[in-house]
C-alpha cells in the first residue's frame, strides 16, 4: 500500500524520495506511489505495514480494512510506551 502521511511530507517524498544515512552506508529510494487517503488507492494488499500514533490506529485500520486481499494481514508498528 502506498505511503500515507501528511501533505507536506508527501511532497517532499515525491519530489527527492527517502534517504538515510549510518554505520552501513547511504542509502536512497525513491519512485513510490503516493497517497493522501486509503480511498486514493486501487488493489488489494496481502499485508499491509501500518506506522501511525497509537492514538489513530483504530481509525486508519478502518480506512484500510477493505484495501486487504482474502486472508491479508495488518502489522501495526508502534513506538513508545503504552502502544
């Protein structure tokens, strides 16, 4: 599924992709599908990767849930304490 974030931060992706840097070297990616909202979005995802705040994690899998093919899966990754 493609990447949904904020407007901003949408733009920037599109226009230089992602880059990060450390102990094993530079890397870049960039040429991503992006969209604003689940509904943007044609197919059917097997897994679908989630990252967002704890706190929107029941809206957004509401958004997503018809976006998951038969049998697909939501990993939710969240950080922090309490998630």
């Amino acid at each position: 599924m493609p990447p949904m974030l904020s407007p901003g931060h949408l733009d920037a992706i599109a226009r230089s992709g992602l880059s990060i840097g450390g102990i094993w070297g530079d890397h870049h990616v960039d040429g991503f599908d992006l969209a604003h909202a689940p509904a943007e979005i044609d197919g059917d995802f097997e897994a679908i990767l989630l990252a967002v705040k704890s706190y929107d994690t029941r809206v957004v899998i509401e958004q997503i849930a018809a976006r998951l093919a038969p049998g697909g899966v939501v990993i939710s990754l969240q950080n922090g304490l309490g998630n």
